[in-house]
C-alpha cells in the first residue's frame, strides 16, 4: 500500500532503553544517546527510580540537561509480571505499584507511561479495557496519560475498541509497527483502521529479511529489512499523530563497543534516507 510520498511530519526521533542494551545504566545510557543526536528517552520506571535513589534528583535532572535530553515515557509494570493481566488477586499490589510510577513521572517531567499485555495473554478485551481505565484515572490525577502496547493477536485486532471502552481520555495505544507484522498483521492497514487520536506512543524496528526457517524474523535499524516503514508512518502522520518515534531494536546486552556510535546509526537511520522527510529538524525540536 503506497501514500502520498509527499506527507512530511513532524515526528521526533527517540530512543527506546533496550536498543544500547536492557542492562545499561542511566548514567552510560544519557550520555551516549545524547552524543547520538536523541533528544527524547523511553525507559523503564524502575531503572529512572534507581538512578535517582543512589544519586538524587537533581543529579538526575543536571545529567538529562546536560545531554540535552527529555524523558518522553516512562515504560513500566502494573505488578511482576509487567502487565495489564496480572490475576484479580495481584491487581491490587499492582495498582499500588502504578501510582509510586506516577509520583516519578510527574517528578522527573514525564508526560506518559507505558504499559502492556503480552502475546500470551487470555484476558478478553473488557478486562484490558477497565483496567487500563483504572490506571489513566491515576496518572490524570498526575497529568499524565498512559499508553498501552498489546502484543496478543487477538487483542491487536480489536485495539481501537479497547481504546474506546477504556474511556479515551488519557490513555493512548503504544504502536509498535515490527510488533503488529510479528502478529501477522499489515502494520499500514492495522494502523489506517484506528480511530484518530488513538495511537500515543510509537515503537520503530525493520524486519530482517528473509525470514529465518526457524524462529522469529530478527528486528533490524529501519531500511535495513522489509517492512513498508515509510507507509507506516505516513498512516501515522494522516491519522493525526505527531508525537515522538521510538527506535526499539532489543538486545539483553550493553554493546560491547561504543554505544554512542550504535546509537548515532539508530538515529541515522530514523533522519536520513527516505524515512527522513518524516522527522523534525535538530533546531526546530
């Protein structure tokens, strides 16, 4: 499916944590992801919570500064597993797990968290709806929204739905484009269908191709694989989203080498190529 090849917008380039390594600190990662031209961070709440714990809050603040850096979402769990399926009797500690999140979003200047159900989830979408209410109905006691990022098919097919019976307001739908292609869904189409304003936070990663015999397709930079990346983000763009996009490519490990120069590649590929007409220019941020 092709659009107009014409559509720019003004999305802004990010970073997810996971694509220098799960593992690597804060103090490693701001840094290097500033050198490599990021202005906005996704990371998980609890790794925020313990750099801020060793080292205080305004150390924090100096170090995102000085690294001309934002936190854009704080990605975190509602309970252990981190999802919006934890049983009936873990609900409760989950929630009180959610609103100590919410205090450090809002101390940190983080308009947005994240939250999400896993592929294997059985949980019907009514659940995933109420429950997603009931945490947007904390964070906007905090001005903050909260996204969700649905990995189970069956779920995926009725996210505009969810959305919908959830309430709407504060809550937004984390789309992650190698996700829905994972799912066997068309990321252009799937996104296309969702009701305007859904979408709040956006994951980017390409598929490796060809596909493997065994396993899952590898994610790879954007351009490096065969997901129609530009058409996705030009249905974002029509869809009236113009928040920030995140690369996400996961590894469990720091890089050995330089981050900073893998980091400065991830922002390469999201500014520069045919991908680029989509994106902010450095001084207009």
């Amino acid at each position: 499916m092709t659009r107009n090849p014409a559509r720019t917008a003004e999305f802004t380039p990010a970073v997810d944590q996971a694509t220098a390594g799960y593992r690597l600190p804060i103090d490693q990662l701001v840094p290097a992801a500033g050198r490599a031209g990021f202005p906005v961070l996704e990371v998980p709440a609890f790794a925020l919570a313990q750099y801020r714990l060793r080292h205080g809050h305004t150390q924090l603040v100096r170090l995102l500064a000085r690294h001309r850096l934002r936190v854009g979402q704080l990605s975190c769990g509602t309970g252990t597993p981190a999802d919006l399926t934890v049983p009936p009797d873990r609900w409760p500690k989950a929630l009180q797990a959610w609103q100590r999140s919410c205090r450090l979003a809002h101390a940190v200047g983080c308009p947005r968290l994240s939250v999400f159900v896993p592929r294997t989830a059985t949980a019907g979408g009514s659940v995933v709806a109420a429950r997603l209410g009931e945490l947007a109905a904390v964070a906007g006691g905090n001005g903050l929204r909260v996204n969700v990022e649905l990995h189970a098919p069956a779920l995926l097919e009725e996210a505009g739905r969810i959305w919908q019976a959830a309430g709407c307001e504060g809550t937004g739908l984390l789309v992650d484009v190698a996700a829905l292609a994972l799912a066997g869904l068309d990321p252009v189409e799937h996104i296309a269908c969702l009701p305007r304003g859904a979408v709040g936070w956006v994951h980017l990663a390409d598929l490796a191709d060809p596909v493997p015999e065994e396993g899952r397709p590898a994610r790879v930079l954007p351009g490096q694989g065969r997901l129609p990346l530009a058409d996705a983000l030009d249905a974002l763009a029509t869809g009236g989203y113009t928040g920030p996009v995140a690369a996400e490519i996961p590894r469990a490990e720091p890089y050995t080498g330089d981050t900073a120069s893998h980091l400065a590649r991830t922002a390469t590929a999201l500014t520069s190529g045919p991908l680029a007409r989509f994106f902010t220019p450095e001084g207009e941020r």
